[in-house]
C-alpha cells in the first residue's frame, strides 16, 4: 500500500509527463487534468499499491489514455481549444527550431507515436500494444509523420543552406 | 565496424529508428559517438544526411522534453492539492465488492479491446488522400460534405469518427475548397489547418495552410477561427491569415473568385513576379530562379489557365518578350533578365 506521502511524490513526478502526453489525445486541457487526478483518486480509493506496479510510468500511461478516449467522446465539441505554445529559446540551433514548428502542425494522433516511440523509447510492439492498434499501423503513422517532417524540412530555407 | 556497409545505405528514417544512432544522438553514448564521428569521416557524402537525421531527433526529443519542462512545480503541487482534498472526502473502499466491479469492467474492456484491434488491423483509422504536381482531386467525405484538393496538397480523415453524432474533423496539409453539409443535429465539421482550426456547421470556404501561414477565404454562410484565445466570426467575402510563428492575424475584404480560381483550373497571377513563382513552385513542384533583383519585385497580374506548366511560362513570356528569358530545365525554371544586344 502506498502512503500518503509516497503517493505525492508519485502524483508530482508523473504530472507534467502525462499532462503532455494527454494534450496527444485531447486538446482540452481541462478534461486532461481533471482525469489525471480522477485517475490517482481512483488508485487511492482502491488502495492500489503503485510502488509494486511493474511499469509504473506504463501504467500511468495506458490508464490515462483510456479514461481520455472514453470521456473525449462525450466533449464533443471541446476539443477545439488549441494549446497556446510558442518561443522556444535562442540559443537553439534554427534548423531545430523550425522542425519544431512543424512537429507542432502534426495531427495528434502521430504526435502520441512520435512521443512514445522517440521521447519515451518504447518499441512498435510496445507502442502497438498500449494504444491497441497493429503493428503495421503504428509504423505507418510514425513513417508517415517522419515523412511529412522529412518532405517540408526541405523547404525550410536553413535546411537548403548547407 | 561490419555493420557500416548498412549505415551507408540507410535513409533519414532509418536512422532515427536505429537504437545505435539513437543512443548516440540522445545519450551521448561515449563508444557510440567515436563510432559515428569515424562513420561521418569515412563517409563524408552522407555528413549531411546523419546531421539532419540528428536534427529530426534531437527537435522530436526537445519538442516534448520542453512541454514537459514548461508544466510548473507549482502547477503540479497546485493539481495535487485539489486530489489531496477529495482524499479526505472519500474514504479507502475497503469492500471485496469494488474488486468485482472492476473485475466486471476489465472484461468489459477486453471485449472492447478485442473489438477495436479487429477494426484497426483493417487499417482504417486513417485514410489519406493526397494530390501530387500540377494534380487536383475531388473528394467526397463521408457526410457528403464535398472537397476540391489544389496540388500537391493532402487531407486526412479519420472515417470510424464519422458517425451522427460525432464532429467531422479533417487535417489539411496545402489547400482546399469546402462545400460542407449542415446536419440536422447540428454537429461540426472542423478544419485543421497548422495552427488554426476553422469551425463551421455548413457553409463553403476555401483553407491553405502551407508553410507558416494558414489563409481562410468564406465564400458562404458563416464560419468562427480559433486563434490561440481569440475567436474571428467571419461573413462572406473576408479573407483571414494567420502566423503562428510571426502571431500576426491579417483580416480584409477580397474578391472570393481570385482564391478560388484554382477550381475551375484557372491560376490568376496578381502579385510580384518572386510570389507568382513561389505559388507555381507549390502547384507544380518546380523550382524557380529569379536572377534579377528588379524582376522579382515587379508587378504582374494574369489569369491562365492551369494545367501544362510550359505554357504559363511561354504566356509569362509573352507579356515582357524583350525583357526576360526563361529557361525550363527538368526541375528548375530560370529567369533571368534579357541582355540587351546593343
């Protein structure tokens, strides 16, 4: 059983992790949020010992993804509010810069793999297995983002450049 | 080292997914990167193509560990304060019964799991259709609502959320027309388009999103822009466009007909020459040279007729005969300025 205390240093590790990643799912930031804490409510009332979950961050993960599907559904139309991102800092090779920029155009659903598979490391088995979908259709969106990525980063005039 | 005969064949992508590459580019892995510093000098043809590999996974890398830096300790603390309070209020369900009830939930789930795989392994979650040079495609969602596709330009859908009740919502890469159908129960259809999402029940308009700028023209009815916090309602005839980068909104009256000419496969030039050959680049996938500072920045305005690029030029031609030479090679068209024989 997790105490209390345990269980905040759980809730303040893993927050921004999965406020990110929710924004993959839903662009309403306020529905993220309340189902995070649902979540940990939940795990707390059911007294679940998150310490000996095998893969915690895992874990966290699949359980967060789930809620979101469900309840996004019933939003319905919230999903329109857009993250309000910009500057990124100046002492960023430009190049960098602008593929940022076009990571952000990306539709969500690439940016969850491109997270999975290139912050989080997890492999197209893993990855395919967490959000329930195939093999083959995992790589697809990724290959698919890298090569919208690939296609513009071309045009970028810094690309051209060298 | 046998494995560098493999490296030398591989592509940006195969790159990123090698674990090797990885760990050096990431992890600064201390054998990796002697590795590819001697891959790199070994072969120098691909020094650029390893650079922009790195650059595509260090910007993936950063893009997230940024948004994640940017969630504040506060903000973390502020969050569990809120879960901290409902703790107090709900007690630790101490019942075997809770157990059964997520028990009956998790096979529930199973169900679902096993439902949904057998829909994705049909690859249907997404569909893509994408228009390549010089090409225009008319498209039929699966609301009715119509689509005219300009070149090189793509759409994607995702068709199992296509249902009654749910918002039609489609990513656009380049630029369309729309002839959205209203539904009965009022549902919306959603343009994403870069940094801007257009929102409408029904109504006819024209979206490009190309590079930085994302450009809306409303033919009919009325539709609302979500710009980062601010909404733009817009009436028949207005013309917005949007940097996201630049955080410029720029919003006047316009002639619907000039931008949405393209449709009926007219191209109508009414810009500098340097913008004329930015816009033809995107439509044909060639690329133009202008040799002349002064030419770049003149004025022209001409309507033609889309289709065989050979002959926009030689119509372009026809309008300064004495003053400019194009030279269409394969991919790339130069223009230059005609030196005068006396």
């Amino acid at each position: 059983m997790t105490n209390k205390v345990r269980f905040e240093k759980i809730y303040l590790d893993y927050y921004p992790m999965l406020l990110v990643y929710g924004k993959t799912i839903t662009k309403d930031i306020p529905l993220i949020e309340d189902t995070i804490q649902e979540l940990f409510l939940s795990f707390w009332q059911k007294e679940e010992d998150l310490d000996a979950k095998e893969s915690l961050e895992n874990y966290l993960i699949v359980s967060l993804r789930n809620n979101l599907i469900r309840k996004r559904k019933k939003t319905d139309f919230r999903e329109l509010n857009f993250d309000v991102k910009d500057e990124i800092g100046l002492e960023q090779d430009p190049r960098a810069l602008k593929i940022q920029d076009l990571i952000k155009q990306l539709p969500n659903h690439q940016k969850e793999i491109l997270f999975l598979r290139f912050y989080k490391n997890k492999s197209y088995s893993e990855i395919s297995e967490t959000l329930d979908i195939s093999y083959q259709v995992a790589r697809n969106f990724s290959h698919r983002a890298i090569k919208f990525i690939k296609k513009n980063m071309k045009k970028l005039p810094s690309v051209l450049m060298f | 080292m046998t494995n560098k005969n493999i490296y030398t064949s591989f592509d940006l992508e195969d790159f990123i997914e090698n674990e090797h590459f990885r760990n050096w580019v990431l992890h600064e892995d201390h054998n990796a990167n002697i590795f590819w510093e001697k891959f790199q000098q070994e072969n120098p043809e691909k020094t650029n193509l390893v650079k922009e590999a790195q650059s595509v996974l260090l910007s993936l890398h950063h893009h997230f560990d940024t948004e994640i830096k940017e969630v504040s300790k506060d903000q973390a603390r502020s969050s569990f304060q809120e879960v901290a309070s409902k703790m107090e209020k709900r007690p630790r369900d101490k019942s075997k019964r809770i157990w059964l009830k997520w028990m009956a939930a998790a096979a529930v789930l199973v169900g679902i799991g096993f439902f949904s795989k057998a829909l994705f392994n049909n690859d249907i979650l997404l569909k893509t259709y994408a228009s390549g040079n010089g090409e225009r495609l008319a498209l039929e969602l699966p609301d009715g609502s119509k689509v005219e596709l300009n070149a090189n330009s793509e759409l994607q859908i995702e068709p199992d959320h296509w249902n009654d009740l749910d918002t039609r919502e489609v990513w656009l890469q380049g630029e369309a027309f729309f002839e959205v159908n209203r539904k009965s129960k009022g549902t919306k259809f959603i343009v994403h388009a870069g940094d801007m999402d257009v929102a409408v029940l029904g109504t006819q308009f024209n979206v490009r999103s190309r590079g930085e700028k994302a450009e809306v023209v409303l033919a009919e009815g009325k539709i609302v822009l979500e710009l980062n916090d601010q909404n733009i309602e817009m009436e028949p005839g207005d013309f917005v466009s949007y940097s996201k980068i630049k955080n410029k909104v720029e919003a006047k009256k316009v002639k619907v007909a000039d931008y949405t000419a393209w449709k009926d496969g007219m191209i109508v030039l009414n810009n500098t020459l340097s913008e004329i050959c930015k816009e033809l680049e995107i439509v044909y996938g060639t690329n133009f040279v202008i040799e002349d500072e002064e030419l770049k920045k003149r004025q022209i305005q001409l309507s033609v007729q889309a289709g065989n690029l050979e002959v926009i030029l030689k119509t372009l031609k026809l309008l300064y005969p004495d003053e400019i030479n194009i030279d269409h090679k394969e991919n790339q068209v130069i223009i230059s300025k005609l030196v005068s024989k006396y």
